[in-house]
C-alpha cells in the first residue's frame, strides 16, 4: 500500500522552496507569525536558507496539537506552536525567535542545565511533574510540568532540541 505525501512539496531536484510560505506549511497564529517573523536577526538566519532538518521540525512542531517547541542551535532560539503560547503567557509573542535563556530567565537554574546537558550530549531527557517557576507575566507561577526534550541531529550532529509539555499543574 502505498501512502500519497502532501501535494505542495517540490520534488528534489527542484532545487526546493523558494519562500517562507512554502516552507512553512502549518496553519494558526504561529505558523503566521513563523513565516512572517525577521529570522535574518537571529543566529537561524532566513527561513529560505534553512535546513531540511529545521524546516521539518518546525513543522513538526506548529501542527502538533500537544504544547511543543524547538530550541536551535548554540543559543537555543525559541520556536513554539499554538498550544505553547500560554507558557511564555504575556511574552508571547516576543518570545519567539529569542534564546530560550532571555525569555525563561526564572526558570534557568532549574531548566537550564538540563537543556544545554542534552543539547551537548545528545541525551533525551523527561520528567514527570518537573517544578518550573515562569513569569506569564503577572508574577512568577509554579507549574508542574511532564517535560521532555529531544536532540534534533543536522549531518550528524546535533543542531537544537525538540520537546513537548504538558501542564499537569493541579
């Protein structure tokens, strides 16, 4: 049996997309403001001149219906989806393209170093009920969080982190 794949993708040898609007192909309020988001300011650069690996994670990440995000390369730029959008809470949307240190600075010393341990090493890591200190904006709240990441590799190394939460706070 075989299983048709979505209509849009070019053919490779095609030489690929050619803009953020075919690259990106998820719906809702983050796949919109991916696309139309400088990326050129960050360490990613243009979305036109990402990586198949990133391209594919990003949308991996804007049509899951779980919370989830990406952390990219050495600073750890930020992407998330729809579902995401209340942990950053009142710094969406000015988290995203950010280094995860900037927008989490309260949560750091606990996440921190597990992030940058397995963007590191490559270790995949998960917590059950993990206890995450994170400003929404209206002060710091203590969430207890199943949260997991990861590594997403490029040519065999690992160039970001992939995760989903889930708010398990009661």
């Amino acid at each position: 049996m075989r299983l048709s794949g979505p209509t849009n993708v070019p053919p490779p040898e095609s030489g690929g997309y050619q803009s953020a609007e075919e690259r990106i192909v998820g719906k809702g309020e983050m796949a919109g403001l991916v696309r139309a988001f400088d990326w050129s300011s960050t360490s990613l650069g243009p979305i036109e001149n990402w990586s198949r690996e990133l391209v594919a994670i990003v949308n991996l990440t804007l049509c899951s219906h779980n919370p989830a995000r990406i952390l990219w390369g050495p600073d750890l730029v930020l992407i998330f989806n729809d579902a995401y959008r209340f942990i950053p809470g009142k710094r969406h949307p000015d988290a995203l393209g950010k280094p995860a240190r900037e927008v989490y600075k309260e949560a750091w010393p606990i996440v921190g170093p597990l992030l940058e341990n397995a963007y590191t090493t490559g270790e995949t890591f998960y917590f059950d009920k993990l206890l995450v200190p994170i400003d929404t904006g209206s002060g710091a709240r203590d969430f207890y969080l199943d949260y997991t990441y990861s590594p997403v590799f490029e040519n065999g190394k690992i160039a970001g982190l992939f995760g989903l939460l889930q708010d398990v706070t009661t």
